[in-house]
C-alpha cells in the first residue's frame, strides 16, 4: 500500500459526491452532509482505538483502514483535497513537532 492508494481512494470519494446515494456507500455519506460524516469519522476513529488498546493487530488495521476512508470522506465534504492535507504536511516535514505546534 502506498500514498497512490490514498490518492486513487480519495478521487473515487470525490467522483461519488454527486452520485446516486441508493447505489453509493459514500454518496449516501456525503448526502447526509459534513456534520453526518464528521460524526462517522468520530465513531470510526473510536473504534479504532478501542483496538489499539485491546492489542488486536489485525481489527486495528481494518478501523484504521475505515479512519482513513471516513477521513477522505469528511474532507470532501467540506471540500478540503487529499493534496492540500498532503501540502500541510510536506510544510511541516523536518520540523519538531513541539516547535511546529507552539507555532500554531
């Protein structure tokens, strides 16, 4: 798996935002609008570390794979792109992190 993953992930996410929600998991998300899909991004994000502190590696793996496309989704719903969260962190590559968060 790679970052391509996530790029062509994030063009199907957004390639679904005006279709059919009947025929589409993520059209149906994104229909529910942003504040539905940060709310699912939430409950993904506490299941999976609901795994990570059970230790099971393989359930982690399988919610962190939902945080990220839960993710992808909530982004596009406030039409924030994989490549602008991609720039911020090409920014902040080679920065402590304690520098970078009292810069904020």
């Amino acid at each position: 798996m790679t970052d391509d993953t996530l790029t062509r992930l994030a063009a199907t996410i957004a390639a679904r935002k005006g279709a059919d929600p009947d025929t589409s998991w993520t059209a149906k998300l994104l229909s529910r609008g942003p504040e539905k899909c940060a709310e699912k991004f939430g409950e993904e994000a506490v299941e999976a570390i609901i795994e990570a502190v059970k230790g099971d590696r393989d359930r982690l793996t399988s919610e962190a794979a939902d945080v990220l496309y839960h993710l992808l989704v909530m982004l596009t719903a406030r039409d924030v792109t994989l490549s602008e969260v991609l720039a911020e962190l090409d920014r902040r590559e080679g920065q402590s992190g304690i520098a970078e968060k009292a810069a904020r």
